[in-house]
C-alpha cells in the first residue's frame, strides 16, 4: 500500500475513532493521563486530521516533494500541549522514506500511540519504520520541539548533525473594529480551543484605539459552559484574577477569560494580552519586527501581512509548517 492511500485510510480510521462510542473507555483514559485533552478537544483534532488527510490534500501536499530513496534515522522529539500536535512530523518523516524514531511526550502518549497503532495495521510495512524510544543516540537528523529553553540544549546536544528545533511560539489576532458578530464568535474558536494552550492559539490582540471590549465579552459568553467546566482552566483563571487583583494591576474581565494591556505576546492560560493602535501601517511594522516570534496572525487582510480568517487558527493544512519551516524539503534533502 503506497504512502497516500495509507494515509486516506488513516484519516477514515481517525474518523471512526471520534465518532465511536467510547465503549472501552478509551477516551476517559485519555483524558486521565492529561486532563486537559477533554473528549471535546480530542474528538476536535481527529476529525480536524481526518479532514486534512483526504486524498485531494495528500496529494496536493506530497506533489511538491521527490522522495530519493535514502533512508535516514529521523529523531523526533514531540510536544504535549495539544493532542497530537507531534503527528505531522511523523507523517511527514515517513512520507519521506525515512525511519521515525519518536521520544513522544508523556502528556501525549497513550492518544499518540494509539493513532500510530492504527497507522501501522493499515499498512504493516510501516512497522518497521516506527520505533518509539526514550533516548535519541544514533539518528542521522533530528525534528525536535520545545520551549526557548529546551531549544538551547538541543542546539547543542546535536549541533552534530542536520536538525530542526522549533522554540515558543505565539499567535495573535488584529481587529479592526468593524468585525461582525459571526468573525467574533469564530475568533473564540482561535482563543479558547485546546484551552488555549498551543502556538496556535490567539494570546493576544491588536485593537485600534478607543476600542470597547462589551461587545467581544457577550459574542464570547456561549464559551463559557465549556471552559469552566474544565477545572484547570478555572483555576488558573481564579490564580490569575488574584494576582491582578493583589497588585493591583489594571485589567478587564468577564471572569471567562481575561484581558491584560501588555506589550508581550505570550500570555498566561485564561490571560489575553492586548495592545491598542492608531492604524494598520504600525500594526504591520510591528508584527514584521515579531515575525521570528509569531506562529500565525488572525484577522481580515492587512497589506503586508500573511493572516487567516477568523476560526481557522487550529485548522492548519498539511502545507502549513510549524513556524514556517519546510519539513519535508528538509526530509528529501537529507
């Protein structure tokens, strides 16, 4: 069975998977092992993947890319912070006749090794290929992804060889204020999915002056039932009005998530960082200056800017690399 037909299958078996009813309890384990990764959330990214593994997309993405038939060791080292958020990097080390040897994140490991388990009785050939481990010794490149911390030590842990090491990133959303009510509710999709906690995810905001919040508080309301329903989130969002509260510092709240005027971009979970302009020309300077920083920007279109439409954040296509690197002309080039 060749790669795209391997994959298509793997996308109808993802599919399957969120629909099933959770008879064995799968999911509940799942969540067990990352309370954060809610049946919500989970069935959210295999029906996202199902959707981007349809034929029409394999193909469109794998076209670009001649594979050379030299096989390599390819150490992947995966982040946790949103259910299989490591699952491109394997795919695409495979796709590029590599051997993937994954060190899989603890708060990922039982969602992740389950969807490979799928992969390899769809086609056993792969089996073979896929070898999960606690130590990368002797692999011939590496795709890791960490903090800016980790990065420096994988940096330098394996200067030796040819890598890809991916550091914080964030995402971020300018309004424009003329945003309909539908784009607002959208962008919550942006903010609030997988709790916020991915690269992904919208962590601050770009007003123009003068802008009143009112209207994006009671867009968002419907939010509400599913994030406070998730005890972390509502204890960090209680640990973070605290604080504010405490010091004293200036902020806005609707006590479903909150709003901190700051020049940074990453804010705390439940924390949504804002900063005001008074044109699009200083938002595009800016975020140009950030650029290193930035996984993607949200809004309508701003000349100069590469944005996506409200809602879109955690839907991206299997041609859109983390952090705007190519990982599979990297693969085929090795």
């Amino acid at each position: 069975m060749d790669i795209i037909a391997s994959y298509t299958a793997l996308g109808k078996a993802l599919k399957a998977l969120a629909s099933a009813d959770d008879t064995s309890g799968f999911m509940l384990k799942v969540s067990q092992e990352n309370p954060w990764f809610t049946r919500e959330e989970v069935v959210f990214a295999l029906l996202a993947w199902s959707d981007a593994l349809e034929e029409v997309h394999l193909r469109k993405w794998l076209s670009a890319y001649t594979v050379v038939g030299n096989p390599k060791k390819v150490g992947l080292i995966l982040a946790g912070n949103v259910p299989l958020v490591g699952l491109h990097d394997v795919l695409s080390v495979l796709a590029s006749g590599h051997q993937a040897l994954i060190k899989p994140s603890s708060d990922d490991r039982l969602l992740f090794q389950k969807v490979i388990s799928l992969l390899q009785e769809i086609n056993p050939a792969l089996v073979e290929r896929i070898s999960f481990v606690e130590r990368l010794t002797t692999v011939d490149a590496l795709i890791a992804t960490g903090s800016n911390n980790s990065s420096r030590y994988f940096e330098y842990y394996f200067k030796h060889i040819p890598h890809i090491i991916r550091k914080n990133r964030n995402s971020l959303a300018v309004l424009q204020g003329n945003e309909t009510d539908e784009a607002l509710f959208a962008l919550g999709e942006d903010i609030f999915r997988y709790y916020g906690l991915g690269c992904r995810n919208v962590s601050k905001l770009f007003v123009p002056e003068g802008y009143r919040f009112d209207r994006l508080f009671e867009v968002l309301e419907p939010y509400r039932i599913r994030m406070n329903s998730n005890t972390r989130y509502a204890n960090n969002l209680d640990y973070n009005l605290a604080l504010l509260l405490v010091n004293r510092e200036a902020h806005l709240t609707n006590h479903l998530f909150i709003l901190r005027e700051q020049t940074g971009l990453g804010s705390p979970i439940s924390v949504i960082f804002y900063e005001t302009y008074q044109n699009l020309a200083e938002v595009r300077e800016k975020l140009l200056a950030e650029r290193e920083s930035l996984q993607c920007v949200i809004g309508h279109p701003v000349e100069g800017l590469q944005t996506l439409p409200f809602g879109q954040s955690q839907c991206p296509a299997l041609w859109d690399y983390a952090d705007g690197v190519d990982t599979m002309a990297f693969l085929t080039g090795l």
